[in-house]
C-alpha cells in the first residue's frame, strides 16, 4: 500500500484539469517548458508523497490522494494525476 505504478501516492493540495489552471501555474509550467498535449491532464499542486498507508503511521491526507505518472518538479507541480481512493 501507499505505492502506485509511478511511485508513491501523493497528497495535493490542488488537483485540476490543464484547462483550467490559473495564469501563475501556467505560467510556471511554461517557465519549467511542459508541454500538455491533453487539455483533460489533471495537474497537482504543492504535493508531498504519503507514507505509512495501510501501516497507521500517519497516512492522511487533508488534500487530494493521487497517483501521478509525472513528479519530477519536487512536489511543486505533478502532472498526469489520477485520483485515489484510500480505504485505511
């Protein structure tokens, strides 16, 4: 648990479509020069890594629980997210 394909589940504070992301995170993804080719790609930001899930070790998440295929910006901005569903 606490594992998905791409890494560990994350917790983001914010978790939208491409479409609809404010002019700063636009503005960053330009700056970090990532291309969406996917208007519907879910973006998370200010994510941290979850750890403990399953184990009772603090494994909550005030956030969104996601699993992102792209989390090579520290956390600031992960990209391709797909939401999850904790059952602890």
């Amino acid at each position: 648990a606490g594992q998905c394909n791409t890494g560990p589940v994350q917790c983001c504070d914010s978790v939208q479509p491409a479409s609809s992301l404010d002019s700063t995170l636009s503005s960053l993804l330009h700056s970090l020069d990532v291309v969406l080719d996917d208007v519907d790609t879910l973006i998370g930001s200010t994510c941290s890594p979850l750890s403990g899930l399953g184990l009772g070790l603090g494994g909550t998440c005030a956030g969104t629980t996601v699993c992102c295929n792209n989390n090579t910006y520290n956390g600031l901005i992960n990209v391709g997210c797909v939401p999850v569903i904790l059952q602890l």
